[in-house]
C-alpha cells in the first residue's frame, strides 16, 4: 500500500480529474455559500490550490439543516459525487449526499466579507493566508524555496545549515540582536554569560560558509537572519531569509554569471509552475507583472560600473532626494532608476569603493574599489549582493585592522587565508525581495509569513 492510498485526497488533485469520480469526500474552510429555494451552493477550498470546488446541497437532503451554521470560514467535510459543472469556468463540481460541519465559524469571523487592505490584514496574520492574495502568495514562497534548493542541486553544490547564533559580526555594521541568559541591569562580564563571549542573532552565514567551500568547493546556505536595524521601509524586515552561496576557484565575473542565471532560472521556474497564482497577482497586483518577467528571460542582464552608475545618474537630469556622490551608497531610488528607466531590465553593477563596503571583499587594484557587485531588478532595486573575497592573507589583516576588529577573534576566519588560501567569491539574495519581484507585492512585509518590524512581534 502507497501513502498516498492512507491520505485524504486534496482538491488540487480532485480539480485536476480527468473523468467523473463517484464516491468521495472533500474536506475544506468555506469560501462563499449562496442559496436558493432548491439547493445550496457552497464554494471551498484547502488550500492546496488557488481555485476552489463547488458544492451542490439539495435543500431535500437532511444535511441542508445545517446551511444556516454553515457560515464563511466553517470547515466540512462532504460525502458526494464529482460531475461535470453547467457552470461557466469551473470543470467539475460536487453533488453532496452528506455534509459534516466540522469547525463553525460564527459572524465575527473577519474575513466574512471582501475587499480588506494589507494593511489590515498585517493585524490577523494569523488569518490571511486564507485570503487568495495570501494564499497565492505564500504557496509561491514554498515552489520557490523548493526551486532554490533545485537550482543549486543541479549546479552540484552541496547545502550547508550554517549558526543561528553567532559571535561574528559579518557586515560590521553593530546591527545585531544579543543573545544572553545574563539578566537585564546585570554586572556579570560576558565571559560570565551561557556562551562564555558577547553571542548575537546572525546577520549572514557568509563567513562559516566560507570555511566550507575552502573544503567542498560550492555550497550555498538558506535560512533566517537578522538585523536590528529601526527601518519601516517596505524593503526591510528585522527577520528574513537569505540564499548565499560560496563557491571556491570563482573571481567576480563567475560571481556575477552565477547570480543572473539563478535569478532568471527562479523566475522561469515561477512562469511555468505557478501559472494560476501569476494569472492572480498579473490581474489584481501589477498588471505588468507578467510582461516584466518575461523580459527578465529574454534581455541580457548589462553590467555597469559603479562609477559608470554615479556618471550616468549625474548626466540623468533628474532631482533624487538622495544627492549622487561618488564614494557613496547608491540609494533604493538610484536603483531603481537604474534598473526601471535607464536599462529597462535587471542589472548587476560593480567595482564599489572600498571605504563603504566589508572588510572581507577584495581590494582591487586601484586602491579604490572592491571587487563587490549588486544586482538590481525594476520595482526592486537590490536583490542580490555579492563579491569576490580577499584570500590575501596580507591584505584581509590590514583591512581588518582599518576597520577596528580583532584579528584573535577571527583567528579562524584568517586560518583560511594561511592553510591553502584560494580566490573566491560569494553573495547573498534576499528571499523575501526575490518573493516581491516575482509576485509584484510591494511590501516585504506581505511575503513573509509573520513580519519582524520595530515594534511589532506578536506572534
């Protein structure tokens, strides 16, 4: 006997019926229920699927006494036959002969009526993704994490679970969440505390990952990271999730190859198995959704400098709240423009001044630069950032005293460039990001299952 033979069928898998089917139960949470004199029509879902079937209830039958209990957001479970439906853009529908009310829901349920904001519907997360934009919305979060793994699999890279907990500060940027046993107000010293050092939520696992590829060659890690950053922008989440692969024998160029097909093999991935949930968000999210998606398979990524960047945003003509200075930060509206107005497609910019990026990247030539890129797409901006790492043993040391830290505690980080030291490289997708790109959700917030922001951790 299969497992599949011992489990309750879905309504994804009765929908996609070739033929009738006799004799089967559905279970799901009603969606909407009309009636008339003669019968009772109830639409469900389970969730495995955007589209719901239609239940048919003869008013003859002993289970229509239970129509007026059954409200929106009821659960049942039904005993009936699947048959062709007369009705107008559905297949089949089911013919009831039984109905059990499983779980009521009374009229304070909040989603008995349509037509909520996100906004308010950021308040019942616990809710919403009963409601089709969230229920689309996060069965394309599970494909694409599937799609992610596939991605890498394919290319023979193997998955490596990096901390949670660490006592590395990757970015440098003193963003992080402590995490101590110590109680608040307490005079104990750190050496005192559970991990025996300062020990915080990581803000990336680059750093262990590197450590892995200087011994398996292409790995990539995926999972939760954090930054304590005060930031409502809709781009930016206290906790989210991040794709970052380290791949030894890689300069920037083979950085930057890496990353363009990754994300065009997610969106084609996004094209062809979530036709349904594209046909939803290119309906009612952004009706140029699909268009901008086929686009991203068929134009070349460019590639551009950043000083070619800051040029042509100075020769642009337009007045960015943000001033455009070389040696500075390219701001979400310098992206953008970038990648939604001048290059009308994704677009990877690289070679950024040393003095605002990481310790760890590689110093070019020049003096000036790293050798760092980001990837930006329109409505985005930054979706992937990268670089390829310094492995000279010399020059790691100086940067790390230029930026303040301490060679002991990254004595394991420095072996690496001691212990057959070679060039490699790396970067970091935002997974949410990439969710807000291919879906065309405009608030990070909205593609994350329960959303991290200052102030606000409820669940």
């Amino acid at each position: 006997m299969h497992l599949s033979d011992l489990m309750p069928e879905t309504l994804r898998q009765l929908l996609a019926s070739e033929s009738a089917v006799t004799s089967i139960t559905a279970r799901g949470w009603v969606r909407t229920r009309r009636d008339s004199k003669a019968c009772s029509f109830l639409e469900i879902t389970d969730g495995s699927c955007f589209k719901g079937l239609q239940v048919v209830v003869d008013a003859a039958l002993p289970c229509a006494e239970l129509m007026p209990r059954i409200l929106t957001g009821a659960s049942i479970e039904v005993d009936g036959d699947l048959v062709a439906s007369p009705a107008a853009g559905q297949k089949w529908e089911l013919q009831a002969r039984e109905v059990r009310l499983l779980g009521e829901a009374d009229a304070t349920y909040p989603l008995q009526k349509k037509g909520h904001t996100p906004e308010f519907l950021r308040t019942i997360s616990h809710l919403r993704p009963r409601t089709n934009l969230f229920g689309n919305v996060f069965r394309v979060r599970s494909r694409m994490s599937f799609a992610i793994h596939r991605f890498f699999q394919e290319q023979g890279f193997f998955h490596v679970h990096t901390p949670v907990i660490t006592s590395s500060d990757c970015e440098g940027a003193g963003e992080l969440f402590r995490v101590t046993t110590l109680k608040q107000g307490s005079n104990a010293k750190p050496e005192e505390d559970f991990f025996g050092r300062p020990t915080y939520l990581t803000v990336s696992g680059q750093l262990q990952g590197e450590t892995f590829a200087c011994a398996l060659g292409n790995i990539y890690t995926f999972g939760p990271t954090f930054r304590a950053e005060n930031s409502n922008t809709a781009r930016h989440a206290a906790e989210f999730w991040m794709i970052e692969p380290e791949m030894a024998f890689y300069d920037l160029a083979a950085d930057m190859t890496l990353a363009e097909a990754n994300v065009r093999y997610l969106v084609k991935a996004m094209l062809e198995e979530c036709p349904e949930e594209l046909e939803f968000f290119n309906k009612f999210v952004d009706k140029d959704l699909t268009a901008r998606l086929q686009h991203t398979l068929t134009k070349p990524f460019e590639r551009i400098s950043y000083t070619e960047a800051v040029d042509l945003l100075l020769k642009s003509g337009r007045s960015f709240e943000h001033p455009v200075v070389w040696g500075e930060g390219l701001q979400t509206e310098h992206e953008r423009y970038i990648a939604e107005e001048h290059v009308k497609g994704p677009v990877t910019i690289y070679n950024y001044p040393k003095a605002i990026k990481p310790f760890y990247m590689r110093q070019n030539d020049d003096g000036k630069t790293v050798a760092a890129m980001d990837l930006l797409v329109p409505g985005i901006g930054e979706i992937i950032g990268g670089s390829q790492r310094e492995e000279r043993l010399d020059v790691l040391r100086a940067a790390m005293e230029h930026h303040g830290l301490s060679e002991a505690d990254y004595q394991w980080y420095v072996d690496l460039r001691r212990y057959g030291s070679v060039p490699h490289a790396g970067y970091g997708m935002g997974f949410e990001r990439l969710l807000m790109f291919v879906t065309g959700v405009s608030n990070i917030r909205d593609v994350i299952p329960f959303a991290r922001t200052p102030g606000h951790a409820p669940y």
